[in-house]
C-alpha cells in the first residue's frame, strides 16, 4: 500500500507542479504583484492539492471504481430493469444533491433563481440533480438495449438549443451561460469514478460484441440533462442580473478571522454527506443483491478512507488558495496586458488538466478498455490542448464581449460532424472527456481568474452594473467541456486515416509483388 501511495504521489507532482510553477514565475514579473501572505497561501494551498489529489487517486482505485461496477453488474444480473431504473434515478439525483461544485455554484447564483436566497440555491441544486437522474437513466438504457450514442446525443442538443432560442425570445439569454456551465460542474470528482464505472459494470455484463463503445456515454448524457433542466428553471426566473459579491474571491475572506476554518469545516461536511449518500446507496445493493464477500467490503472502506481525506484537502486547498489567486491573476493582467492575459489563458489551460482528479480516472479507464488503443498519455495530451484552446478562447469573448452561441454553436456542429466519420468509441470517449475535464479546479481557478479579467476589463464594483459578468465571464465551464468533444474526435480520426494509409501501402505491396517469387506446389 506503501509503495502505491508513493506512486500517487509522484503522479501528483508531476500533475500540480506546472501550475504552481508557473503561476510563481507570472508572480515575480511586473504583471501580477502577489503579496508574501498571498504567495504563502498558494504554495501551501499547491501541497494540498498533492495530497489530496494523491490519496483521492489511491481511494478511486480501492473504493470508487470497484462500488460502481459491482452495482453495475449486480443490478443487471437480477434482470428487474425498473429497480435498475429506479436505483439509477435516485443515485444520479442524490449523488448530484450533494456535489460539492454544484452547491459552490448554486451559492453564487441563488439571488436570481425563483425564490431567491437559500430557497433560490436548493431549487437549483434539485433541478440539476433531476436532470442528472433522468438523463443517467437514459444512458443506462442505451446500454442495456445498445442504442446509439450519436443519435441521442444529437437528438438532445437539438432539444438544448431549441429551449436557448426560446430563453433569447424571452430575453432571459444572460442566463444561457450559467446554464451551459451547470452541465460541466454536475460531473465532479466524487460523480464521475462512480458513474463511469457504473457504465463499465452494466456495459461487462449487457453490453454485447460493442461492450467497450457501450461502457462511455454515461457522463456524457449525465452532461447535457443538467443544461436543459437548468434553461427550463431559468425561464420561470425573475431576478436581476446585476449584482454579483466578489468578496468571496479576497485571501481575507479566507484567512481573516474564523473563514480558514469555516471553510474547512463546510467541506469535511460537504464531502461527508456525498460519499455518505454513495454509501448508504452502496451498502442497501449488498444486503440486498450484491453480497460481496467479507475482504471485498474491506478493501472498499479503506478506499472511502482515502476519497474522503483526498476529497476534503484538495477542495479546501482550491477555495483557499487557488480561487482568489485565480481572481487576483485575472484582474491584474487584465490591467497589465489583455493581450498576455489570452496567452496565459492558454498555457495555464493546458497544465491545469493535469491536477483535476477525474481526469487521471478517465485516462485510466480508457486505456483499459481500448486494451491500450488510446493511450493515457495520448488522452492527456489531447485534453491538455483543447483545455488550453477553451480558456484562452474564452478569455478573448471576454475582451471582445461577444455571445457564447459564437463558439458553442460551431463548436458543437463540428464535434457533431465529426462523430459521421470515427469510430463511435472515440465519439462516446470524448463526450465523456468534456464533462471530466470541466472539474473542480476549473470552477475554483479558472473561472475566477475570467471573472477578475471581466471586472477589470468592464470596470465592475460592488456599485456598478455587474450583467457582464454572467454574460461573459460565465460560460467558461461551458467552454472547457466542448473544446475535448473536438480535439480526442480529432484523434480518432487520425487513427482511422493511419489504418486506411497502412492497409493501402499494405494491399499495393501485394500486388506489385514479384510473380517469379511465388512458390508453387505440386
């Protein structure tokens, strides 16, 4: 066990390091200007993020992975799909209920939704945890009845950008960016080991000649159902887009007075009751389907140990360090350099991938089950690309201050297109890969570094009109999540072309073989 913690620990150096580095070589230029308090904050914050993204990876290996295919395969096995119907409802909705990236989110929007207030916070949370159980449900039966993932997919986005249509006749389009984003933050740390491995279980045992292709596309469709249920809230809302705290992005709101430890303390909480509800969920199939032997159970345990631990460090480390530094960042190369900020966007956005969670399960689980057609490293490189791509993409929205719809809706005809011409286990991989890439560290250090760009390019305080900030500084999340969609079809479709160009050179040696060479026998 020693030795595998040791392992997950250099893993995740070698994930934290670049931002840490980075963002400590931007500190001591002329264009960001972080106090000592500021810069202590962060590197302690980066190993915290080591830490826990170690004991996370260890936990997902041991307890995560292991509880979602066995309740995969052991629902299957009892041949009763309404309780695999029903079962996959509520997991979606109650694992999704207790995400701790969509109650952050929810936080910060809770004014402008019906009811406002706390009313307001849990009436978005329980709509997105409705689409995330209805649309798991859908992913579920495509499995079992080996329906095309292409097809609903397609079918869904038409239905998402038909109600963003009827949002823009309604004059509720600011919202459209908020609503793109809930998608990306609902698949966290704690939803997408779980569900992917659900896939994996109901796919091993259902899931036919095409079991591979059939385990991707739960995250997927998770993804999208979360877009739709939050447009459909947005058009019953009545609140105003103008006001927006950004207190909760000062180092002050954190280290001052009690906020260090009522941070840590809302997180021990957070992340208890989101594996609680896993495990409740968990121990109810043993008891009454799957019974897993004694040692089985064990090793399961001591996993959840490790999630737990990991999952309370790293989101901790992100809010306290990670999140106003971000923020800070933004609105200083804002000032300094609009032009430099895009570039950072870039770089940052290709090296902050490599500390989100998800992601090294993702790559692990897609090696696996390609048998090494897709190599980890192949997957990270593609994400890391298209993350950059997204963030520095959005950064150049905000400075130009144009719609969303501009990137989404090409963005999404050609991810659409693409999926005409790979293999569809490429199409299914990369629309899963967008709802992973789009994890905690996206919402808790790039989002706040575009909205410290936007108040500083649009000149926004406490006292101003702060619309641009759902117009534009939101939707980033959105951004993160659709750029994968492209670039891992992208490599597939490179694949394919490769095999066409072998078997091509292949077949012409063939036939300009030399006949004298061949060997008859009489």
């Amino acid at each position: 066990m020693h030795k595998i913690l040791l392992s997950k620990l250099k893993e995740a150096v070698t994930s934290v390091a670049p931002v840490t580095l980075i963002v400590l070589i931007i500190s001591f230029t002329p264009a960001v200007n972080l106090t000592g308090v500021e810069t202590t904050a962060f590197i302690l914050s980066a190993i915290g993020l080591i830490v826990g993204i170690a004991l996370f990876n260890l936990g997902a290996d041991l307890a995560m992975t292991p509880m979602g295919e066995y309740t995969g395969s052991g629902l299957t096995k009892s041949k009763k799909i309404w309780v695999l119907v029903a079962v996959c409802f509520l997991m979606g909705l109650l694992i999704t209920i207790a995400e701790p990236d969509l109650t952050v989110l929810a936080t910060q929007v809770k004014d402008i939704m019906p009811g406002g207030g706390a009313a307001g916070e849990w009436l978005l949370i329980c709509t997105v945890g409705i689409g995330v159980g209805i649309f798991l449900v859908i992913a579920v039966l495509k499995i079992i009845f080996h329906k095309d993932l292409s097809m609903l997919i397609m079918f869904f986005y038409l239905m998402l950008f038909a109600v963003c249509a009827l949002m823009a006749e309604q004059g509720k389009f600011g919202l459209v960016p908020l609503s793109f984003d809930s998608g990306g933050v609902t698949t966290g740390p704690i939803t997408v080991p779980f569900i992917m491995a659900l896939g994996v279980g109901i796919a091993a045992t259902v899931g036919g000649r095409n079991a591979s292709e059939n385990s991707f596309g739960l995250v997927a469709l998770c993804s999208v159902g979360p877009i739709i249920a939050v447009m459909a809230l947005s058009l019953m809302s009545s609140g105003s887009l103008s006001e927006y705290d950004t207190s909760m992005y000062s180092i002050e709101h954190v280290l001052t007075g009690s906020g260090f430890a009522d941070l840590l303390v809302g997180k021990i909480g957070d992340v208890a009751l989101a594996l609680g509800l896993i495990v409740i969920f968990f121990l109810i199939l043993q008891f009454t389907v799957l019974k897993l032997p004694k040692q089985k159970l064990i090793r399961i345990a001591i996993g959840i140990g490790y999630t737990y631990i990991g999952l309370v460090i790293f989101l901790t480390s992100v809010e306290a360090g990670f999140m106003p530094i971000g923020f800070k960042i933004g609105q200083e190369l804002a000032s300094f350099s609009q032009p430099l900020l895009a570039v950072f966007g870039f770089v940052i956005g290709m090296v902050v991938v490599l500390a989100e969670p998800a992601v090294h399960v993702l790559n692990k689980q897609v090696e696996e089950i390609t048998g090494g057609g897709v190599k980890k490293l192949e997957m990270m490189l593609a994400l890391s690309v298209a993350v950059g791509i997204s963030i520095c993409l959005s950064i150049i929205r905000v400075i130009f201050g144009f719609s969303i719809l501009y990137y989404l809706i090409p963005g999404y005809l050609i991810s659409l297109g693409l999926s005409f011409f790979v293999p569809k286990i490429y199409t299914a991989i990369a629309f899963d890969s967008g709802g992973v890439a789009s994890g905690p560290l996206t919402s808790t250090f790039i989002l706040p570094m575009v909205v410290g760009a936007c108040v500083s390019i649009f000149g926004l305080s406490a006292d101003t009109d702060n619309t641009a900030i759902y117009n534009f500084a939101y939707g980033v999340v959105a951004m993160v999540a659709m750029t994968p969609l492209i670039t891992i079809q992208l490599l597939g479709f490179k694949a394919v072309m490769a095999r066409k160009v072998r078997e091509s050179i292949t077949l012409k040696r063939i036939l300009a073989a030399d006949d004298e060479q061949i060997i008859y026998f009489k």
